[in-house]
C-alpha cells in the first residue's frame, strides 16, 4: 500500500512571492547561514531577481534548461556547490519543472554521496535533505506537489522518486505566469490535463487520487475552453500533481519519454506530439485538438524524412520499457495488446 507524503506548507495568491523575505528569515540563523537560488536562465533578461531577498552571502545560479534536467548537470552544480565549507540552509527552486527538479535533486544530493545517477530510481535517499522552497513559474507540470525529480542520465530517463524529493514549502504566484511564451504555456499546461486523462483513465487509482484528478481535468476544461484564470490553473496543476504522484501515468507518458530520450524534446511538447495521436485510447484528445485550435497552437510533424527506422525503434523500445504505466493503461497482459508494430504506427504519425 502507498503511504503518500504531500507538501507540508503553501502559500496561493497574487503577490505571495513577497512573503519569501518572511520565510526565509526563520533559516538565516546566524551570519554563516545562506540560501542557493536555483533560477531557471530565462529569468536572466526578464528581472525577477530584484523581486528576490538575495543577501550578499547567498548564492545565485541561474539554471540551463535548454535541454530537460541531466544527471551530470546536476553533479556539475553540486561541485560549485560543495567548494563552499558550509551547507546552504534553504535551497530554493524557481522556474519551470526542469528547475524544480533540479533544486530538488541538489537539495538531497548536498546531503547524500555520489552522483544523481545512483538516485534514479525509488526510494534509494538515505540522508535528510536540505530544506527546500519551490515557486513555480508555469503552470502544469505538478513538479511543486510530487516527489519525482525527473531527469535522463547516459542511458534512462528515470526520476529520484524519494519523499525526500517533495518540498517543505511551495508558494504559487499567479503573477509569475504571465510571462510565459504562449506555446510552452499550452504546451506545459497540457501536460496537466495529460496527467488526469490518464490517471483517471487507469486501472492504478484510488478514490483520493480520481477525486483530485476529476476536479483538476474539470477545472483545466473550464479554464481553457472558457475564461483563463492563472491562479485557478495553477491549483489544477498541483491537484493533476497529487493525483499522477499517487497513481500513474498511461500511454501518453511513456510515449513521450521516448520521444523526449531519442528526439531530445521537452516534457510538454512530446506529451501534445504524442497525446494529438491518441484519440482512439482517450475520447479527451477531441477537447485537446479544441483547445490547442482556441490558443493557435500548430503542432509541427516530428517524424520527417529526417528521422531514421532505427531511431523509430529506439522511440518504441524506450516506450515499451515502462511497464507500470503500460499495465495501468491496458491490464495485465498490455504486451499483446500494446504491440511494438502499434507503438510503431503510431509514432509514425506523429
Ligand atoms: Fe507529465
């Protein structure tokens, strides 16, 4: 049986960025006290740092999420890291999910030996974390509510699946949002609604995780399909978070990581490329197609003349490697039904 952790605190509304000073005071105990700002690189020319209480001694990175969260990124910013005597207090994630991830993984690594690679998997943390904050900056991913930190290393794209991962504070500020570009916003929003389709739509769920997931896919269809409300998007993606965190995911997910390792795509967008084709398993990609068509969103074809057969098999063989969700989507025997010459098919049209 799962014995679920979830966020311990969180603060919601307009402006509740402001309250970071208060909170952090509490952890600057004495003058050697500091606190990591892990700061997704977008922010470099769009100024958020000056909304930030970042004192002289604190440390500042702005993270590189060209490409999704690597293992060796990771070690990287944990050497910087450790060139400094003493540990940071507070580790403090915002951004994108990449970004929360990333300062989630750092936060245990600080305090546990060796490489991100050798946490990829559950349950393998052994040591306390440092304490860690995390402020969301597009809404959708759930990465703030769950205790993933996703990230590929040299052959898997598998997450440090600990409650050690799950933040001890979360502050979602709608205002953080508007910046977005309008495609990774659809992009990254979807990836909610994807959560809940499947969630809802598996055989791994329980009352908890369909009542969480039913309210957040109602809320995504009201939002999107009817008045676009920031801070009402922003409760659905941690509800859609809790909900995927504590069931799993179906057909669409491992179809994306697949897309994502051998394409190298980012999370959202493989999940539309892989979820457009997916109407004959969820009768919700027709909601899908109606709200990308309202936000003039195109997605582009990604399997051109350029894309080889054997990058294709390695697209299916990655996806077929996830068994759980592919048991949850289809049952027990999932192998005879969700074929490699099916998976195939449709990664073609993709
Ligand atoms: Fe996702």
């Amino acid at each position: 049986m799962k014995n679920s952790k979830l966020v311990q605190y969180y603060i919601i509304g307009s402006g509740s960025i402001n309250e970071l000073e208060l909170l952090l005071s509490f952890k600057r105990e004495n003058s050697n006290s500091y606190v990591v700002f892990l700061i997704d690189h977008f922010f470099k020319s769009i100024s958020l740092t000056n909304k930030l209480p970042i004192l002289e001694n604190d440390t500042v990175i702005f993270v590189d999420t060209t490409n999704e969260p690597h293992s060796e990124y990771i070690d990287g910013i944990i050497e910087t890291l450790k060139i400094k005597a003493i540990r940071p207090s507070v580790i403090i994630g915002i951004g994108g999910g990449s970004t929360l991830d990333i300062a989630k993984a750092i936060s245990i690594l600080l305090t546990n030996p060796g490489s991100a690679e050798d946490y990829q998997g559950w349950d393998l943390v052994k040591n306390a974390p440092i304490y860690k904050i995390g402020i969301p900056t597009i809404a959708g991913t759930g990465a703030e509510f769950t205790r993933t930190a996703v990230m590929t290393s040299k052959t898997k794209k598998l997450g440090i699946n600990s409650d050690h991962s799950v933040y001890d504070q979360v502050i979602l500020d709608p205002d953080l949002l508007t910046t977005v570009p309008n495609e990774q916003f659809i992009y990254t929003a979807m990836d909610c609604y994807v959560h809940n389709v499947e969630s809802l739509r598996g055989s791994q769920n329980d009352e908890m995780t369909i009542a969480f997931a039913e309210k957040s896919l109602n809320m995504m269809e009201e939002i999107f399909l009817g008045e676009m409300n920031l801070e009402k998007l922003q409760v659905a993606s941690a509800m859609g978070g809790i909900a995927i965190a504590n069931s799993n995911v179906g057909i669409c997910h491992p179809l994306s990581y697949g897309l994502s390792l051998v394409l190298n795509l980012h999370h959202g967008f493989s999940i539309c490329i892989a979820f457009n084709q997916l109407a004959e398993y969820y009768p919700e990609v027709s909601k899908f197609k109606e709200i990308l068509e309202k936000y003039n969103v195109r997605l582009p074809k990604i399997i051109t003349p350029e894309i080889s057969l054997e990058q294709i098999n390695r697209i299916a063989d990655a996806t077929l490697k996830n068994e759980r969700p592919l048991e949850n989507a289809f049952g027990k025997n999932w192998r005879s039904i969700f074929t490699k010459e099916k998976v195939i098919e449709l990664i073609k049209k993709m």
